[in-house]
C-alpha cells in the first residue's frame, strides 16, 4: 500500500470554537491512540499535521484547527459536504495503558487542548479503569477557549476536576472565578498548580505551545512531581509524517529522535535528555 | 574476468534496461544515461550528484489529483546503474534503512526492486575517509561488484538476477592467483585512503559542543545546502501541489530538501526551531555521525561547498572542543 496516497473523507459538520479555531468532524473512523494525529490533505494546496481531538470510543474523528497559513486557511473555508484528503493515523500517541489505575493530571494551553480533549474523553468514558482526573486550562480570555460548552459543563460535574486560568479578564471568566474560587484564578496556567494538590503517584499529560511547556515541566518538578510520569506532545514542521522526510527531528548528538514517528508524544525524561528540545526555550 | 571482455557485458547489462553510468562533463563526473561503453568514465574518484538520484528523484510527481481523488502516479522501469563506487552503494543501504523502514516508501521500494547495480573500484584522493565510516567496502546493495585488479576484473556476484549476466563463457572461475590479486588490490586501496576521523562518541561530543566553538566552525557557512544536495545519504524532502489551470486538478511533487535552508524547520507564525546555521549544522552533524553513522566518508560535502567548510576538520575540532 502506498502510504502517501490520502483518503478521500467528507466533513460531516463543522463548528466555530474561536475566532481562528473551528472544530471539523470527518466522516471517517481510524480507532487512533489519543495524542496521534493526521495529515489532512486539501488537493492543490497541501499538506498539514492536525492531531485528532476525538476519542475512539466516540466514533468519528474530530480535528480542531488553527488557521494559521496556507492549508488551515484553505480548510476553514469549507464546510460540511466538502471532501478533503486523510492519511494516518499516524505517531505513538499518550501511554494510556501505562496510567490505568492511576490518577492522571492533564495540562493544556492554546491550541493544545486539542490533544488533551481527546484524552480526556477517553479516560470519561474509562472511568472504571482510571483514578481521579484533573484538567488544568490555561486560556487567553474566554472567546479564545476550546469546546466551551463542554468545559463549563465539566466544570460543574463530578466526572472530572476543571482547573482555568485565563489571562484577560472578561464577563464569563469574572463570573467563573466568583463561582469555583478554589478551581479558577487569572494568570498563566502554572498559577494553577497553588490551587491543585499533585500527587506524586499520578500521570500527567502537558500539550500547549513550547514556552508553556517548559514552564509547567518546571513548575511540576520544582513541586516534587516525577517527570518520568509526565507526558508531552511535540511540534515540528512535518512533510511525510512516517519518518521519511526528516522534517521533523529533535534532538543534537547521539539523541535525536523524529516527531511524527517517535513522538509527537516524550516523556518528560525524554525531553531532558534530548538536548536540541532546549532550544525551543 | 578480462577488462577486453567488459563491452560483451556491457552489452549483454544493456538488454536489461538503459544503462546509466558515470561520465566525465567538464570538471565533475555525473551519472546519466550512456548508450556505449566508450562514454563511460571507467576510472573517477566520485560524482558530482550521488547516484541516489535513480531511487529518489530530485524532483518527481507522485500523485494526480482531482479534486480530492487521489492517484498514484509511478512510472515503471527497470534500469542498469553501472560503474557506482562502494561508499555510494553503502549510502543507498543507509537510505534503504529510512525508506524501506514499514510502512515503506513505495517509489523507492519499486525503484530499488528494478534497478540493477554493478559496483566498481573506485580511486580515492586525499577526501576521501570512507575507512573511518566503515564504508569502503560493499557487502551487499549490489548485484554486481567489478573489483580492478590490473588487467583483470575479480567480479563479485551478489544477486540471482546478477548472476544471470555471468553465464557467458568469459567469465572465469577465480584462482588462488586472482585471490592473492584481489587481496593485493583492496589493501592497496584501503592504504592510499590516508584521511581518517575517529568516530566513537562524536554524538555526545556534538551534544556538548559550545556555541562559540560552533559560530567559529560555521562563520563561513552560506546556507546554501550544497552539502546536503551532493550528500549520498541525505534523505529529507519537501512536498508541494502544484494545480492546473482548472484549478481543481493537478499534481503532489516532491523534491529533495536541505536541511541548512533557512524553512527547513520553519513553522507557521514565522517560529523556526533551526533559526541559524549553528543549530542548522548542529543538526547536520547529529544526522550524519551523531548517532548511527550515517556518513559513509565520500567527501562531497567538503569537496562541493563553496565557503571551503570541511566535515573531517569540524569534527576534529569538535572532539578537541576548541
Ligand atoms: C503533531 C502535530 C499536531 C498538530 N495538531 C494541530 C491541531 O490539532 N490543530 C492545529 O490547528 N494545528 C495543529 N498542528 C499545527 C499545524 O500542523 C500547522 O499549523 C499547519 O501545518 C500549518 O499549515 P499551513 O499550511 O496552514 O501553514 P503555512 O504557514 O502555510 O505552512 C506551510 C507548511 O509548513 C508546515 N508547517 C507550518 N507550521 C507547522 C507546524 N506548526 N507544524 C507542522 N508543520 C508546519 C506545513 O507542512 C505546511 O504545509 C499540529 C502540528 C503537529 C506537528
Ligand atoms: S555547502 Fe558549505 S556553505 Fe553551503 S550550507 Fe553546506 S556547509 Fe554551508
Ligand atoms: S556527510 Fe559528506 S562525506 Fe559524509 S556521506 Fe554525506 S557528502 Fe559524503
Ligand atoms: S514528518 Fe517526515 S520524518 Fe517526520
């Protein structure tokens, strides 16, 4: 089989998250790991990495995008009905089969919670099989926060605990605070871990964008939290997506690893002793 | 076998397919199509391009699209590469690596199943280190090896399909003379490769590399990514769609890519996680010699660079750490 060929899939539905973030649901199920992604293909324009933010145990898969350039632009400009290209999935994907029985610690921020919603669901939908989870959201304000109806709902269930930090004070995050003092506080996302209690036996799984990474990855070890139980996701310039183009590699030296084949998910021991990740810093 | 013989198998090679050799223009030698023996440069030292370029096309389409129906598109043909050194063989067996890796690539694996390879001694000059890469001598990736051993080819016979091409009745059985020669002809060989570079933990000696040390190393670097056009084992590759005037069909290319081009590693946004030629050549070496070796010591990065950077020196100064 060739693998480069991408599957023609149809959007079923498309929703507005924010202002550049829209939720597409592909009629295609791919029984993907949560945390692996796939290259979506819009024919005469390219290639792009999305992960998949949908678990397998709710059906169809589910990407949340960026506009960014070239691609992620193309794809918001169409709509249900429309036809784009899939291939994957591809990557290791969150070592869930590590955490059952654990408590598991999810860290977002940005656009990362993309990959988190699709853990998350997966452990609700497990909950037998898995300890106490905790989801720790770091956004801007509210008109930038990701499957907002979910989250508000979540926040008042017993399903899961929500943590928010937000960084521009509005109407709904204001109302929030006053609400779940002891869960919701303005700031960037490591302000959280004053409110939350880690437990050194839990998992934790941390996607956002680089800066916040290092942040948190500190934050938890200054706080006695185990990296080697600590789980993050990677980006990279991706072409190939199956370790062939090398587009995607971290690492300087003896460790240097590929994102789209390795990763994009490293334990937090991975991330240092893979020198060349530091540079993001 | 006698080297008056070598036109009867040539011959013989190019009823398999067009043959495509090495052949002098100007100053370099370049592989390409041949239609006689006398066109072929029997004696060089190496290519300008790498005769990776049959299996992985510098440029080449690989889908047709329209709208978001996608085909393949592969041309089928079978091939004689002929005349290609041992460090180059030992370059296609590093890609094979990569690209025959699951899932595999599948222009490659087709290319590489219908591309028939015969080796040839080669003549190294002082940039050449191939013996500290492990790679002046071919195992295997070939169907046939012509060793030179003065009037004589010793003819190594690797495949079933190569061995067809030796049932003409100039082929000899070898004797314990043509062994001795043989012998005498590789450890020459092997002598006259006077560069050597020690290897052995060069990744961790990358890894802690200061930056002043790399901006010195690096100070002359145009970015321009000739070492990585020229290099036999440089794999990465950039895709790119290019539509037809109907602007809903068209083509999926793909082309070799540098790694010490400014967008390799550059993402939306503007981040680039590469930014300078110091984490670009941080990252070329790690690839090369980092971890598995995979430099097999052919000196065209040193050799084709315009700034005049040299590999074997970089490194040597790397393990001094000044
Ligand atoms: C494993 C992985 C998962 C991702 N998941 C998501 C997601 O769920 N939602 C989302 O919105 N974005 C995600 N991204 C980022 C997304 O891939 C880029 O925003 C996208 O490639 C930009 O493409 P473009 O053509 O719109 O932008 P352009 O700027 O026009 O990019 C041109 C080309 O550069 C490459 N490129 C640019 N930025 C990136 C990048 N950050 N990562 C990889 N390649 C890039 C692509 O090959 C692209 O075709 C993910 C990236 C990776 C590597
Ligand atoms: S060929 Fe020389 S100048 Fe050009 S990118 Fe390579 S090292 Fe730099
Ligand atoms: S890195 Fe340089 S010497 Fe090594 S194989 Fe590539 S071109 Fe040849
Ligand atoms: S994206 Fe091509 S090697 Fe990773």
């Amino acid at each position: 089989m060739n693998e480069l060929i991408p599957k023609p899939v149809k959007i079923l539905k498309v929703k507005d998250q924010t202002p550049i973030e829209k939720l597409f649901t592909l009629g295609v199920k791919l029984g993907q790991k949560p945390g692996q992604f796939i290259e979506m293909s819009i024919a005469g324009v390219g290639e792009a990495p999305v992960s998949i933010c949908s678990s397998p145990t709710r059906g169809n898969v589910e990407v949340c995008v960026r506009r960014v350039g070239r691609v992620t632009n193309a794809l918001h400009r169409l709509g249900a009905g429309a036809r784009v290209g899939v291939r994957g999935p591809y990557g290791n994907g969150f070592p869930l089969e590590k955490m059952r029985g654990s408590e598991v610690v999810l860290v977002a921020g940005g656009i990362g919670m993309a990959p988190v919603r699709a853990v998350l669901q997966y452990l609700l939908d497990k909950k037998k099989e898995y300890g106490e989870i905790k989801l720790l959201y770091g956004i801007r304000d509210y008109s930038m926060m990701l499957f907002k109806d979910e989250i508000l709902k979540l926040m008042n269930s017993k399903a899961c605990t929500v943590y928010l930090s937000y960084e521009k004070e509005d109407e709904v995050c204001k109302r929030l605070r006053k609400e779940y003092p002891e869960r919701v506080c303005q700031g960037v996302v490591t302000k959280l871990f004053e409110m939350v209690k880690l437990n050194p036996e839990a998992h934790a799984v941390v996607c956002g964008p680089p800066v916040m990474f290092w942040f948190v990855f500190k934050e938890m070890r200054n706080r006695g939290f185990p990296i080697e139980r600590l789980y993050m996701t990677l980006e990279r310039r991706m072409k190939c997506g199956i370790g062939k183009c090398k587009h995607c590699v971290v690492g300087v030296g003896s460790m240097m690893k590929y994102v789209c084949k390795d990763g994009p998910v490293f334990s937090g021991v991975e991330a240092l002793t893979m020198r060349g990740m530091k540079y993001v810093r | 076998m006698a080297k008056a013989d070598l036109p009867k198998l040539f011959r013989t090679l190019a009823k398999y397919g067009p043959v495509v050799a090495p052949v002098r223009v100007g100053e370099n030698v370049v592989f390409r199509e041949v239609t006689s023996l006398e066109e072929v440069e029997l004696e060089y030292t190496r290519s300008l391009t790498p005769p990776k370029k049959l299996f992985l096309g510098p440029q080449e389409e690989i889908l047709k699209f329209d709208g978001e129906k996608y085909e393949e598109v592969f041309e089928d043909g079978k091939a004689v590469l002929f005349g290609v050194h041992a460090c180059d063989i030992n370059g296609l067996l590093k890609l094979d690596e990569i690209y025959l890796d699951s899932p595999q690539d599948e222009y490659y694996a087709r290319r590489r199943e219908n591309v028939m390879i015969v080796g040839m001694s080669c003549v190294p000059d002082e940039r050449c280190f191939c013996t500290s890469t492990g790679s002046s001598y071919a195992y295997g990736g070939f169907d046939l090896f012509l060793h030179d051993i003065g009037r004589e080819y010793v003819v190594r016979v690797r495949t079933e399909r190569g061995y067809e091409f030796t049932k003409d009745g100039y082929f000899k059985r070898m004797e314990e003379k043509d062994f001795l020669a043989f012998k005498k002809a590789e450890e020459k060989k092997v002598r006259s490769i006077k560069r050597k570079v020690d290897l052995a933990g060069i990744g961790d000696l990358i890894d802690v590399t200061p930056k002043s040390l790399w901006e010195e190393l690096t100070a002359k670097c145009l970015a321009c990514g000739s070492c990585n056009l020229v290099c036999p084992t440089c794999q990465c590759y950039d895709v790119l769609d290019v539509l037809e005037l109907d602007i809903r069909s068209g083509s999926r290319i793909r082309r070799w890519d540098s790694c010490m081009l400014k967008r390799h590693a550059l993402v939306a946004g503007g981040g680039n996680f590469r930014p300078t030629v110091v984490e670009r050549t941080a990252n070329r070496l790690s690839c090369k010699v980092g971890g598995e070796i995979r430099c097999v010591g052919c000196g065209r990065c040193t050799v084709y660079c315009p700034a005049k950077i040299d590999l074997v020196e970089m490194l040597e100064r790397i393990r001094v750490g000044a």
